[in-house]
C-alpha cells in the first residue's frame, strides 16, 4: 500500500486536474478487484482496500473528497484506513 503522503499527493494532482480542465468533480467506482483490469486498483485513489461489494470516491476541485459504502462496516473501515477524511454509508 502507498504511503499517506502519496496518496494525498495523488488526490491534490486530481483536483489539480479538475481544475485544468473546468471539471466539477471525477466519479471512482472500485469493487474487490485490484490491478489493471477494469475496475483498476482503487486503492490508489482512495488508500482503501475494498473488502465487500463497491465503494465510491467523489474528488471535487474545491472540497473535500467523498468515499461513500454500502454498509456500515466498509464504512467504519474506510474511516480507518482511507486517505478520504469524509466516509459515508449509502
């Protein structure tokens, strides 16, 4: 897993992004898998390993970001372990 400092460094690059290119916000969808298939590692956006079902990632280029889970667990886990400081069950 990457370091806190890099994954911060990664967030700032996307809203530095947004920014750019006069985006209101970039949409991550992650699920269980990890590597360089489709869903991506999402770990590297969010600093959290996925351990049931999907989580999402709101970056936004002025506010916090936004990971949202389906259940109260992965929820409780990504407040631990996330780089994302706002974590919300939907």
């Amino acid at each position: 897993m990457c370091p806190l400092n890099r994954k911060l460094a990664r967030q700032e690059a996307f809203r530095d992004l947004l920014r750019t290119e006069n985006l209101k916000a970039l949409l991550f969808i992650g699920n269980t898998a990890v590597g360089p298939g489709f869903c991506g590692d999402f770990r590297c956006v969010a600093g959290n390993r996925i351990i049931f079902y999907r989580q999402v990632v709101l970056i936004f280029p002025d506010s916090e970001s936004v990971l949202f889970a389906g259940s109260e667990i992965q929820r409780q886990a990504a407040a631990r372990n996330s780089s994302v400081s706002d974590c919300q069950f939907s």
